[in-house]
C-alpha cells in the first residue's frame, strides 16, 4: 500500500483515514479499541478525531474521543504506528471551552488533547473551523509556536473557505510561521461542486494534503438508504434525507454498477474513487461496528480502472454555471 505525503511534510500515510467521531458515542471504549487493531493491523494509519468530539452525545462534554485514542495508545503500545490527527477552535460543552482559535484558547486546547491522548507530541494538529473574530496573525503565530516547542509536527485547516485559506498562507509566508499543510473538506461523490470550484486548484498549486470527511456521505453512498424509512434505523438518518434524490439514486445505481464488477460493495467504490482522485491524500471513513471493517480496508487496496472512475464522474456530474461537471 503505496503511501502518501502530507504536503511539505515528513508525514507519509496510507490512503484512508479512520474517523474517529464515533468513539464515545455508536462505539464505546472496547469496540474502539478492536477497531483501531483491525485498522491498524491491516497497515493503514493515519486517525483523525477532535477535541469536541462526541459533545453532541447526551452525557459527553468533549474529549471522549481522544481520551478512548490515549488509553489505546497505551495499552496497544502502537504509537509508533499510527500517525494522530487531531483538531481544536470549536465549542465544547458549557464551561469547559469556547469556539476560538485564538492564541491563549490553542495553547490550553493543545495541553488538554496531550493529556487526554497521553501523548508528547501531536502529528497533525488542524483548526477545526475558521475563527473570523481571530487574527490570522495570531493563529498562525499560535501554531507556529506549537511547532517549535515540538507540541505538534505539522498543521491543518478544516472547513476553510478558499479565500480565509489563501489569506492563511499568505500571513505565514509573510511572517516566516509554519503553514496549514493540509486541508480537510466534506468531499464525497454528491458534495463535489465547492471543492472541486472553489479549493481543489489551490490545493493543487500550493501542496497542500487533502484528507476529506463525511466521504461517504454520511453513509448514504453505502447503498443502506433505499427510502425515507430506512432514515429511522441509524443516529445519522436525520442528514442524510438531503442525498435522497434522483441525483442521489443515480449515484447509488453506478456505485453498485461498478461494485458488480469488481466483485466490491457500493462503500468499498465511493471511497476508492476519493482514493483515485489526484488531489485526495486521505479521505476519512469510519465504522463503529467490526463488520463495517472490511470494506474499509478492502477500499484501500481497491484500485479503479478509468473506465469506472469515468461512470461515477457522470453519474454525479453536477449543474454549475449552466454547464455540468
């Protein structure tokens, strides 16, 4: 499994991420830890979680995720395997933190997340989302900051529009501090058209990594949601009414097309055409049951032909500017 490089960085992952969002919430403490074995073992890498992570869980302020990370860390001894992503700059529960990027919120934020993973050093920390209130100056200084200390090896922007991420770079170049090396966009065979418009080329020119989330559309591109009643059997139904249409359907008919044909599942195909696209350097999945393991990890080996990467682009070819894409 070739590996591949966070932009300028020394960091090189496998091609799939594993979204950690779910630990502390669908997958408790032991189904988390024989997930992130089987994830692990199957020589993939790289695992993505937050600090706010699962605060929408009744009970949960925060932190469950990366505490459920730390303890796997020390009882597997597989530190030296994994490459930890984390992120910090949204709202926690009530008291215990508030949504900011702002100098003195990152410095406490990054102490809180080492402790809670029970590790020295975090490989990729990213800015969960834009802080508009916030100097750039001052986050970027922040994380520049984190870098020296060797707090962090190297830095990330989630949820950036395309000009607040040129301007981003542009305010380190200006001042010498250590770039956002990588950008993480919801990115998946629907939600194509604001990335592929708006920050695909930048990320290109610039080198910058890519690792998209919800790519599997909240698991719509699964193939599970074959009607409005099925919507009721998961705690993601709610989002996942909006791909319920007949541009949706269309997507799910060539998802299984192609799967047919490499003897593969609809989930296996939706990721390993995010793995196929050039600019992708990780698009985040994951699972909260072992069942849900193997077309993971199928997904990465998967490679599409361009034949069938071709099917997928006009099945979910989208209207924009009066031409479609």
């Amino acid at each position: 499994m070739k590996k591949r490089r966070i932009g300028n960085t020394a960091l090189e992952v496998a091609p799939l991420a594993f979204g950690c969002n779910v630990f502390g919430w669908t997958a408790d403490e032991a189904m988390s830890f024989k997930l992130l074995d089987a994830f692990v073992d199957a020589g993939l890498d790289l695992i993505d979680t937050a600090d706010v992570y699962p605060v929408w869980h009744p009970g949960n302020v925060g932190g469950e995720s990366e505490a459920i990370i730390g303890n796997w860390l020390k009882k597997s001894k597989k530190r030296e395997k994994v490459t930890v992503a984390t992120k910090v700059g949204m709202k926690m529960a009530p008291g215990l933190g508030c949504e900011s990027l702002s100098k003195d919120y990152i410095m406490k934020s990054v102490e809180d997340s080492l402790k809670r993973l029970q590790i020295d050093t975090i490989d990729l920390y990213q800015a969960h989302n834009d802080d508009p209130n916030t100097p750039l100056e001052e986050t970027m200084e922040a994380f520049d900051q984190l870098i020296k200390q060797g707090k962090v090896r190297a830095i990330g922007a989630s949820n950036y529009k395309r000009d607040r991420l040129e301007k981003a770079l542009a305010v380190s170049k200006q001042h010498g501090f250590a770039r956002y090396e990588c950008l993480q966009p919801e990115y998946n065979l629907y939600d194509r058209e604001d990335y592929e418009n708006n920050l695909e080329k930048l990320c290109t020119d610039e080198n910058l990594g890519v690792i998209s989330y919800f790519s599997m559309a909240r698991g719509f591109l699964s193939g599970k949601y074959k009607s409005k009643a099925d919507l009721d059997q998961s705690p993601r139904g709610k989002g996942v009414e909006k791909y319920m249409n007949d541009r949706g359907f269309k997507i799910v008919e060539a998802l299984h097309t192609v799967a047919a044909e490499y003897n593969s599942a609809p989930a296996q195909v939706s990721l390993a055409w995010l793995i196929a696209r050039p600019s992708i350097t990780a698009p985040i999945a994951s699972a909260s049951k072992m069942e849900q393991m193997p077309d993971l990890i199928k997904a990465a080996q998967l490679e599409l032909k361009p034949e069938a990467v071709e099917l997928l682009n006009k099945a979910s070819a989208y209207e924009t500017a009066g031409t479609k894409a």
